[in-house]
C-alpha cells in the first residue's frame, strides 16, 4: 500500500463528480442495470457533473481483432443509454478514444505499478481464466484496471457507480493516485470511492455468478417481448425443487434474485420466497410473475429505443461534442500532473 500524504480539502470545491463507463462489447443487460445504471439515473439528478465513458479503447484489450464489431457496439451502447433515461444535457456520455489524454495518463500511470500487482487483480484473474489466457495475455488487457484509473481520475471523480467486480479497480486506482500524490509531495490527484448497489452483482440466466456479455447468460435491455420469456422461463432454479410440494431453496435461486432486484413490491417477493421455502409454490408460477416484473421494465425502455434508432446521426454528433468537452477536462488533470513531473517544457 503507498504511503499517503496528509488529507486535505484540496478537492471540496470540485463538489461530486461521477464517472462509470462499460464496454461495448456488446449490448447493456438487466445486470448492468442493477449494478449501475440505477444509481447513474439518481446521481444525474443529484449532482452536477456526470461523465459516462464508452470504454472503446478497453473493449480492445480483449477483442482487438474486432474492432469493427465495437466501434458497431457503441451506437448500441449510446441508443441503450438514451432509452434507460440518461441525459446528455446531465450527463457527458462520451467516447473514450476520442480522449488521447486517457491514454496518455495511462502511459504515466504504469510506471506505479509493478507486474506483481496487476496480476493479483482477482477480477483480472478471473477473466484470464475466463477467456483462457495464460502467459500470452495481451498486456493491454493485464493493464486495463491502470487505464480505468486513468479514465477516473482525469475527470477529478471521486464518486464511481460500478458493480462489485469493479471494487479491485477502485482499489488500484486510489493506489495509484496516492502514490503519484506521495512521490510528487503534491495533491495533484483525487481519491474516488465505489459506489455498489445493493444487487452487487446480478447472477445469469444460468445460475453463473455474474451476468455478461462474454459468457451470453443475459437478458438485454433490448431484448424483444418472445426473447425475454423465453430466457425467463427456461432458466435455471434450485435444481433440488423437483417436485411443486417440495420445499425449494430461494439462496442461488436467480429468479429470486432477479425479483429482489426488480419487483417494486418487495412484500410480495417475500411471501413468494416463504411460500416457495415450505414448498407447495412451482417454478413456473414464479417466472411467471418475473416475467411481468421484466415486461414492466423493459417495454418502455424498448419502445423509445426504437425511436432512437432512427436518431443516429444526432448521436454521433452528441458524442462527438461531448468527446470534445471531456477531452478538454482531461487535458487540465494532464497538463497539472505533468507540470508536478517535471515533463512542462
Ligand atoms: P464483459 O463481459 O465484456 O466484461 P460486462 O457484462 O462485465 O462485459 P462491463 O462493460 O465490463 O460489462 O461492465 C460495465 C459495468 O456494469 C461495471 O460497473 C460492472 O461492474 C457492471 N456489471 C457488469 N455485469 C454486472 C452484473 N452481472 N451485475 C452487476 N453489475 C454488473
Ligand atoms: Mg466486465
């Protein structure tokens, strides 16, 4: 752990600032839903500055074959924005490699952290397992938790709305800033903090610990009304509950997990819950419900995603402005961080 310099109120008068982003490596599902884009929606209305990265640059780290596939991804990405309700005119959706500074931080960056470091990351552990790499891992990939630091400290944002697997992330951020802050004896970078949602992590379809986009166990946000009951209705439940009479396990019970998530009457989960534990409450009864509680949500997300669909051109030049803005941003916390490095010529 870096030392730490004196804590300060070097940053107060920045007030909150947040940042999340997501890969577009794909669609957005209910998990990121849960995980972030709830508390997203509440905090454009809550604070002033808001900064939503399409990570393109970290969607390559793993896919840099397909390019063509991501740049696809992040008009998709940017139209599931619009639909779930963020709002440009609050939040500076943007794309990342229309930011050069993030990557030139990124560069600086890595001279705080040692191999060793990268590789403890238990989420990139994980994820190498995931996709199979073993020594040949792509460096851009082991160093990808180096440019989220990157990404969440140009903007100052001290506030990070993520899903629990983004906790390491943070970490390794708040290191970096506190070690460069020490090395320099100057505040030039802020601290963040993650903020989880009380789901954390939403489980797939399959009963798999985490919904994504790799592994194809999702529910997307642009899922039409047959694909949602389909996935709802073949998945998986506690496979001991054989029988309607037997008493059933709620625990690891995805469809459980999902109403505890979504359903806006939560006392009505917890009857189904004790009803399903004694048992004489069927799996199919239960999905059924779920699937109404998915309907709900997702019908009107999918009805003015279609509207957006014929507005992709206005997106593209939204994003581009707003790459613009975030780029000057970042180029403030570069020009500082240079300066403290001895690199203002
Ligand atoms: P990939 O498999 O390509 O990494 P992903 O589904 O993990 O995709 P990301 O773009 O990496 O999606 O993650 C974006 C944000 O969504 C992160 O904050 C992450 O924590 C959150 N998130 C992703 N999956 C889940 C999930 N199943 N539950 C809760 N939050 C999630
Ligand atoms: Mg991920």
């Amino acid at each position: 752990m870096a030392e730490k310099i004196p804590k300060s109120d070097r940053f107060e008068h920045l007030g909150n600032i947040v940042l999340t982003g997501d890969r577009p490596s794909g669609r957005l599902h209910i998990g990121h839903y849960a995980g972030s884009i709830q508390k997203r929606l509440e905090f454009q209305d809550q604070y002033d500055h808001n900064f939503i990265m399409i990570a393109d640059m970290q969607a390559l780290t793993d896919h840099a074959a397909g390019g063509e596939a991501v740049s696809q991804s992040v008009m998709q990405l940017a139209i599931d924005y619009l639909a779930v309700g963020l709002d440009p005119e609050k939040s500076t959706i943007f794309i990342q490699s229309l930011v050069p500074e993030l990557t030139e931080l990124t560069v600086l960056y890595m001279n705080f952290v040692s191999l060793a470091r990268l590789k403890r990351n238990p989420t990139v552990k994980n994820e190498m397992q995931q996709k199979g790499f073993g020594e040949t891992v792509p460096i851009g990939f082991l160093n990808y938790p180096v440019s989220q630091a990157a990404d969440i400290t140009a903007f100052m944002a001290n506030l990070v709305p993520v899903g629990n697997d983004q906790l390491p992330m943070i970490e390794q951020t708040n290191e970096i800033v506190r070690s460069i802050n020490y090395t320099y004896q100057a505040e030039v970078l802020r601290e963040c903090e993650a903020i989880v949602s009380k789901t954390g992590r939403l489980p797939g379809t399959d009963g798999a610990a985490k919904m994504s986009k790799t592994v194809g166990n999702c529910i997307y946000l642009s899922d039409d009304e047959k694909t949602v009951k389909e996935k709802v209705m073949g998945m998986f439940t506690d496979p001991g509950h054989l029988r309607v009479e037997d008493p059933g396990k709620v625990e690891g019970n995805p469809v459980f997990t999902y109403l505890k998530a979504f359903d806006p009457d939560q006392d009505l989960v917890q009857e189904m819950a004790d009803h399903y534990r004694r048992g004489g409450l069927g799996d199919v009864k239960v999905k059924r419900h779920l699937l109404e509680v998915m309907q709900d949500l997702l019908t009107p997300i999918r009805t003015r995603r279609a509207e957006y669909e014929k507005e992709q051109d206005q997106i593209l030049a939204m994003l581009k402005e707003n790459s613009a803005k975030a780029s000057a941003i970042a180029h403030k916390t570069l020009t500082q961080l240079k300066q403290v490095m001895s690199l203002d010529y």
